[in-house]
C-alpha cells in the first residue's frame, strides 16, 4: 500500500516576537508484510525579532521493520 501526509504548522508570540513555521509532505510505501519505507521533504522557519531568519529545508528518508 501507498500513503502520503502533508501538513502545515505555524506559532506566534506577541511578547518575545518569536514566529516558527514548519511544513511538510510525505510519501510511504509498504513494500511487504514487514518493511515499509518512507520519503518526507519539507521546510523550517524561524523568524524572530532581533535576529536573521533561519529557513531550512530537509530531505529525510526512513525504513520500518517489523518481526
């Protein structure tokens, strides 16, 4: 079976002017009854006062076993 998951997160201080965003989209595939393997890229934010923003996009791959 195939699935795939996309989501979005974003959080706001208004005392310490602290802003984060993150994203991502997914892909996993269960190539048999004990492996699954997995894909997800996505991106990081941080936008605070008094600093650079930091962006950072992310590839991370993943395998799943079970006995």
């Amino acid at each position: 079976s195939l699935r795939s998951t996309a989501y979005y997160g974003t959080a706001e201080t208004d005392v310490l002017e602290k802003k984060r965003s993150q994203w991502g989209v997914n892909l996993i595939k269960q190539v048999n009854q004990h492996l699954k393997v997995g894909v997800e890229y996505g991106n990081y934010a941080i936008d605070d006062e008094g600093i650079l923003a930091v962006d950072s996009d992310y590839l991370q791959v993943s395998a799943q076993m079970s006995f």
